[in-house]
C-alpha cells in the first residue's frame, strides 16, 4: 500500500512538472501588440478581433529567447566547423546531390548558382530538409516580437509579413511550423525572403518551400538576388603580417577594398586572385590560433542568408568538399 502511495505521489509530481513548464496562452495583450494588431488592421485589413483572438491563444517560449541569446554560430571557429562539417554531412551532401542532379543543373543554368553552394546551404540549415524545425511559427514570431526587446523591430517586421504570407497561401495561420526564429521549410527563409525570394521550381503553381525542386530554386534565386557571381571564389586566406589590423576589421564584412591595396598594406594572399577584386578582412579563431582571410563578394552573398561569419565559413568549406568528392567520384568510375 505505502508503494503505491508513493508512486501516485512520484506521478504527481511529475506531471505537475510538467504543467508547470508547459507554455500557457497569453489570454491578454500587451500593449505593444495591441498597436501592432492596430497596425495590421489599418495597413492590411486584418479583422481586429480574430486577429487579437489569434493573439491571445499564442504562448511565450522562454526557451526561444534563451536560444536567440546563446546561438550555436557564436561558438570559436573551430568549434562550429566541427559540429557542422561532419562526415555525416558530407555523405548527406553527396547523396541528395546524386539524387537531384537535374533539379540542381537546372537552377545553376537559371541563376548561376552551383549546385555545391545550394546543396551546402540546405544541410547546414535543415540536414537537407530533415529538421524544419518544430516550433509554431506564431509563437516564435509573437515571443520575439513582443518580448525580446533588442530586436523586436526586426521580428515585428517577420510576424507582419508571416501574417501576409499565410493570407496568400491559406495556411492557418496557428499550424505552421518552423524554428525558434520563425524560419521555414527546407531552406529555413523567414516570412520576408520566402515571400521575396521563393520560386515555383516544380511548376505545380505554388511556392511550398516543403518541396525540394522549390528549394532548390528558391536557394539559387536567393543568392542570386545578392549578386552571386558565377565562377568566382568565396574566401582567400591571406598572411597579414605587421599589418596594423584593427581599421580593416573593423570596416565590415562588405567587400570595400581592393586585394592591390590590400598587398600595399603588407598583406599577402595565399591563394591566386586578382588585384582589382574587391575584398574585406575576417579572422576567425582555429585550434592554432587567430587566422586571417580576405572575404570576396560571393562570401559576402552567403553572410545575406545568415550575417555570421562562422555560418558563411561552414557553407564555404562544405561547399568545396562537396565539389572536391564528387568530382573524384565521377572520375573514379
């Protein structure tokens, strides 16, 4: 008998553990979503009270704002890469481009975006669309946009065009799934790029980014968009030398200087490029030490899908790895 008292008590305890750290509605608005609801409904046509009804139902997510806080692509250089280029990867890499090839020809010969940068870019965000995330996308957008000050402005901006996007595909606006930053689908675009940047690459007349000829097409096109120049390399690690670093550092990861006024500073690249090709200067940290690269435009293009210079490394490096191995593949057979 004592057992069992125990045991109910043990089940108890758990599951008002469990009440206790699941996310209840917000049932009342703030006032900074109030004026955003206003907002809405005088720039959009929202109907004011299914929108603040909608509202009241979403849930804050503590565990949102801890992430946002804390993200992987802060971590040293060496760190990240080896959590991200992985064996596993690679092999994943290899095995959708085998099983895409035309999709991925076609979208190089339409935006001029090579397959490795596109294949690269969807196994760091989603491991070639396995892990879209599953966190509901108004929460995340409401958690952000109402409680996370430092970039509330920012994330108002996705929960308006969140709210946009779902009017024009019919989505019900409180099941759509994403991650904690409200990204979506197998390229993981917030609700502003999938609206500008996404293509109907299956030509079955809607851009569902759960579609992998769409996101295929959707990641070319979104480089594209930034200026991606066919051919071109990314990254050239460069000896800095007695150079006085910190007013090139501190001049930003867009291409802003010539890689001839760079060699004038003392600089020198250690791969082939050309000097008029414009370039900026990033270090990142590796288990040797502070290494030094110059960043060409077409790395500056892959900073547009995410600002962290980690995060256009690994693209970079999984990119040419990629390349490098199936290249050998192919000429192994």
């Amino acid at each position: 008998m004592m057992r069992r008292r125990w045991f109910a008590l043990a089940l108890w305890l758990v599951a008002s553990m469990a009440i206790a750290h699941t996310p209840a509605p917000r049932n009342e608005l703030g006032s900074e979503a109030r004026v955003f609801v206003r907002e809405m409904v005088k720039r959009h046509g929202f109907e004011r009270r299914a929108l603040e009804r909608v509202f009241r139902g979403t849930k804050y997510l503590d565990s949102i704002i801890r992430a946002m806080d804390s993200p992987s692509t802060a971590l040293p250089w060496h760190e990240y890469r080896e959590r991200q280029v992985t064996g596993a990867r690679i092999e994943g890499g290899l095995k959708f481009w085998a099983e895409h090839t035309e999709l991925l020809q076609r979208a190089e010969a339409e935006y001029g975006v090579p397959p490795e940068i596109i294949v690269a870019t969807v196994g760091i965000e989603t491991r070639f669309g396995r892990y879209t995330g599953n966190v509901k996308v108004l929460d995340a957008l409401t958690t952000l946009a109402f409680d996370y000050p430092r970039r509330a402005t920012f994330f108002r901006g996705e929960l308006e065009q969140f709210l946009l996007l779902t009017r024009e595909t019919g989505w019900k606006l409180t099941e759509v799934q994403g991650s904690y930053a409200g990204a979506i689908g197998i390229p993981q675009f917030l609700p502003s790029s999938y609206r500008k940047y996404a293509v109907d690459f299956d030509g079955d007349g809607k851009r569902d980014l759960r579609s992998v000829a769409d996101a295929i097409g959707s990641v070319a096109n979104y480089y594209r968009h930034f200026g991606w120049q066919q051919g071109a390399a990314a990254i050239v690690p460069v000896d800095v030398g007695d150079t006085v670093l910190d007013p090139m550092l501190a001049a930003g990861i867009a291409p802003h200087t010539t890689v001839a006024e760079f060699r004038k500073r003392g600089m020198v690249p250690l791969e082939l490029v050309a000097h008029d090709a414009v370039a900026s200067l990033f270090s990142a940290e590796t288990e040797a030490g502070t290494r030094y690269w110059l960043g060409l435009n077409n790395f500056y293009v892959i900073t547009r899908y995410n600002r962290s210079i980690n995060y256009a490394m690994v693209v970079n490096e999984l990119a040419t790895t990629l390349r490098q191995q199936r290249r050998l593949a192919v000429t192994s057979r």
